[in-house]
C-alpha cells in the first residue's frame, strides 16, 4: 500500500477512483494491521522486576 500511498500523493490528478474505492474495501485489513502495530510500537512497555547490576563482580 505503501506504493500506492505515493501515487495518490504524487499523481492524484490521474487517480481512478475505482481503483481506489477497490484497494479500501480489500486492503483495510493490511491498514487495521498497520495500526495494531503502530500502536503496539507506541505503547511504553512494563518495567520489568529484575535489579540493575551492581557494576562490581569482585573476585
């Protein structure tokens, strides 16, 4: 979609709407999918329970 996203910002004035109405109806899977993982990636993870090293093994 990515390819297609460049054609209607680029080309828009050679657009076919059908073509476009076409790649919504079957690409909004691939779009739900993109904002699941956007969403994913934006969301601050946990901390975590572990300690942080003390920065001395010693022997």
């Amino acid at each position: 979609m990515a390819g297609f996203r460049n054609v209607l910002v680029h080309a828009y004035d050679d657009v076919d709407l059908e073509i476009v109405y076409h790649a919504l109806r079957e690409g909004i899977d691939d779009l739900e999918a993109f904002g699941r993982i956007a969403v994913r990636r934006m969301t601050p993870t946990a901390p975590t329970d572990r300690k942080p090293p003390t920065g001395d093994s010693g022997p």
